[in-house]
C-alpha cells in the first residue's frame, strides 16, 4: 500500500499522540494562564520530553476548537483552559 504524505499532513490535526495527550492531561489541571513555554518547562521538569514546538502546535490547535482560550499578556501569547 503506498501512503501519500501531502494526505497524512492534511490529517494532522486528526492525529494524535502519546505527546499530544500529555499535553491534554496537563492544561486540564492548570488553573491560571500559561504560556506555551511555561508548560513545556513544567512538562520538563516532571521529566516528559515533549517538544515545545508541539505544544505550540497543540496549543494552536485547540485554541482553534475553541477548547482554550487565547488571551495576550505583555505581548505574550497565554492560553486558559475552557471546560
């Protein structure tokens, strides 16, 4: 069977993963706003390699599905979990 990437990608927002579902797992315990970078640096600090650009990516996402909400804070990107 041969797989076309272009295809694969277009889905990307369809695909989710081990990384991806750490990500849910932790915004839904944040209770204040967070910067992209503030949760990798908590996900790194409990030892979880995800990449920053996947949460970014992530982020922008669910932001786009109304799931988080995205609000700028001195120039800040910051994002509040919607329940």
């Amino acid at each position: 069977m041969i797989f076309n990437l272009g295809d694969l990608m277009s889905n990307r927002e369809n695909y989710n993963t081990k990384q991806r579902e750490l990500i849910d797992k932790y915004i839904k315990n944040m209770n204040d706003l967070f910067s992209s970078k503030e949760l990798y640096e908590k996900m790194k600090n409990n030892n979880l390699n995800v990449g920053l650009t996947t949460i970014y990516r992530h982020l922008e996402e669910l932001e786009k599905s109304n799931v988080l909400k995205k609000i700028y804070e001195n120039g800040i990107a910051k994002y509040q979990y919607l329940e």
